[in-house]
C-alpha cells in the first residue's frame, strides 16, 4: 500500500492505494504533519503525487476539479471494498448514488436497503466509518429534517456543509 498528498482548493488532501483499488481518502486535516501521520499508519509508504499510479493521478486531478467546483462523479472508481463489511458496502454504493446537489437521509437509506426505520443509526455508524470521504459522498446524507448532523471527516460539520454548499445543494437555517 501506498498513499500521497496533493493539493487542493480546500487544502491538502491525501490518498492511499493498493492493489485492489482506493484504500482510503483523507479531506484536508489542521496540518500537513496530521495528514501524513493518519495515513501513514494505515496507508504504508508516501510516495510523491507524480509517481502514483495513472489511475490514482487521474483520481487526484477529478478530486481537485470537484473541489474547484467543476464537479465530479467518483463511482467509477476503483475502490477496495474487501476493506469494509457487505453492509457498509451496500451503504456506500447507495450513498454513492446520491448527486451532486442532492441530499439523502440516513432513514432513507436504511429503507432503501429493506432495513427498519430503527436502521437509520447503523446507516450513520457506517457512514461514520466511511474510509473514502468525498469519494463514497457521505457528506450528502443528512437528518431526516434536513439538519446537519455529524460528519467525521476533518472539520466536522462545517466541512459537510462547504462540500454541500459547493455542490449546490439546498442547506437549511435555523
């Protein structure tokens, strides 16, 4: 396994790889330093951005389009699912089918998997767990309500709602 660090117009972003696919995703953490330390430890070697594989490279470039605002698709992608349970998988490949601009609930999803409507906890721990941010959007699943609720990624909830506003999604006020 691998990973690197490339810039973006949020910050440094980081992604490992291995053979199977995509191993992790990292939005940008407070520091570089945070960044590398949380990869390295699950990722293996840092190699610099210009030698990772075409496909990650070509990953990277997509990451820093939608980042720009020129947004992006990532379900194509070559993700090692081997890393996460069939349940977590089937709620990343739903959540996956969330748009850009568009917002999902955790009861939605759980209902959309013939789950009962007390599911909806299991699909947020998934979530919460969720290796590959931004790639597997689970920044597009919100409350039932519409409210921003937790977001384990770097920044929290203010990073969920910037991803959201960015992909023009419809955010609510109190």
């Amino acid at each position: 396994m691998a990973f690197a660090l490339f810039p973006t117009a949020f910050g440094t972003c980081g992604i490992a790889w291995n053979e199977r696919g995509l191993s992790r995703f990292h939005l940008p953490e407070e520091t570089e330093g945070l960044a590398v330390e949380r990869l390295a430890c699950c990722a293996g070697e840092r190699v610099p951005e210009e030698e990772a594989p075409a496909w990650v490279r070509g990953a990277i470039a997509r990451v820093q389009r939608h980042l720009r605002g020129e947004l992006q698709d990532f379900s194509d992608l070559k993700i090692d699912w081997s890393l996460v349970s069939e349940f977590q998988k089937a709620v990343y490949l739903r959540a996956q089918a969330i748009r850009a601009g568009l917002e999902g609930s955790y009861g939605e999803i759980a209902r959309e998997l013939a789950l009962g409507p007390e599911s909806a906890r299991a699909v947020g721990a998934a979530l919460a767990a969720n290796p590959w941010p931004l790639i597997v959007p689970c920044h597009r699943v919100v409350s039932a309500s519409g409210k921003m609720t937790g977001f384990s990624g770097p920044g929290g909830v203010r990073t969920k709602t910037r991803l959201l506003a960015l992909e023009g999604a419809e955010l609510l006020s109190e």
